[in-house]
C-alpha cells in the first residue's frame, strides 16, 4: 500500500481519555504534528474478545494541530467526486475544543501557489491563493482567488463567505462565487462558454 512517511509519538489511555501528548508525522509532502485528549471509551467484549470503540459524544476534548507542505496529493482521494486533484503549498495552524458532538475550532489556514482540477471542465483554476479563519463552528473565507486560462484568455474567480460545520456529515454554506472573463472548456463534449457571473 502507499506509505504516508515516518509517524512518532506519545500515546497514552486512561479514564476513558485518549491523550496525545505529541505525535507527528513527516513525509515528502508535509509535515504535521499533533496533540490533545479526546473522550473514549476502549473495552473488550467478553463474549467474543473483540476490541470497540465507543466516543464519549458529550465529554469536553481539546487538539491541536500544525501543518505545513508544498503537495496535498495524499488528500485527493477524500475530495468530493466533482474535484479531480488540489495542490499547491499550503500552511495550517488549528486548535479545537468543545465535545465530540459539537466541536469548537480556532486558528487559520491558507493555500498559495495552487491548483484546483475539476473532473468535467478541462481548464483547471490556477494561481489559486485562499486564506481562511476558524471561529468556533464556521470557516471564514477572507480571501479566495484564482485565475482560469485558455489560450490568450484568462478569466477571474473569487469567492467569499462562511461555512458552518453543523455536523460531521452536515455544512450550511453562505458564499459568494463571482467570476469575469472566465473561459471554460468540458472534458468530456464539444463545448465552450465565456463567462461572467455572480452566484451566492
């Protein structure tokens, strides 16, 4: 199987608490570490002998997290099925608190020098620069830029707004997504538009 590098840490399990007082990982791609506690309970069925899990929904958790690369490859494959590849070099910088159920995050993230593909439309967005905040329960997008091109022509993207993490599975969204001069071109048919809009 693929191999994500070399991880090193400080793992620890007591009162239904899993503590990571260090952890980091390295690799050709990034470099990230990790720590914080996060409410578990670990027990054997005696029945079968059998290991589960059972996460303590409403139980305070806290983390942090830092990481910095120049390639996200490793994470293409949890990307929506409409995005074919994210890349360029990225920083993040985030901590969370709150419980399981309802986590609380903080810090800030950004992308710079990067690349966005689509499954559908040939032209990929590129000198993408994105540069978000973590309030609690919603990511901030303070800035979202990206340039599509096609030829002689090159378009702008921008997008900004909120997204709000309801749950795990669930986001509202509140963006604003406004282009000018944006060529585009399908993968898959004999088609091509020019365009400019403003969708929110």
């Amino acid at each position: 199987g693929e191999s994500y590098g070399n991880l090193e840490g400080v793992i620890s399990y007591r009162d239904q608490v899993l503590l990571v007082e260090s952890a980091e990982l390295d690799n050709r791609y990034f470099h990230a570490s990790a720590s914080g506690t996060f409410p578990v309970d670990l027990s054997f069925e005696s029945s079968s002998d059998t290991t589960h899990s059972r996460v303590r929904s409403n139980e305070p958790l806290t983390g942090q997290l830092e990481a910095s690369g120049d390639n996200l490859d490793p994470i293409n494959r949890f990307l929506p099925q409409t995005i074919e590849s994210v890349r360029g070099n990225f920083t993040l910088k985030a901590g969370v608190t709150g419980t399981p159920q309802r986590p609380l995050f903080s810090g800030e993230a950004s992308l710079t020098e990067g690349t966005i593909k689509t499954i559908e439309i040939v032209n990929p967005l590129e000198d993408v620069t994105v540069d978000v905040a973590l309030r609690h329960d919603t990511v901030v997008i303070r800035t979202a830029s990206s340039v599509v091109l096609d030829k002689s022509r090159a378009g702008n993207v921008d997008v900004k707004g909120t997204l709000r993490i309801a749950s795990i599975k669930s986001f509202d969204y509140n963006l604003q997504l406004s282009g000018r001069g944006v060529p585009a071109r399908m993968e898959y048919k004999d088609f091509y538009v020019l365009a400019d809009f403003d969708l929110s």
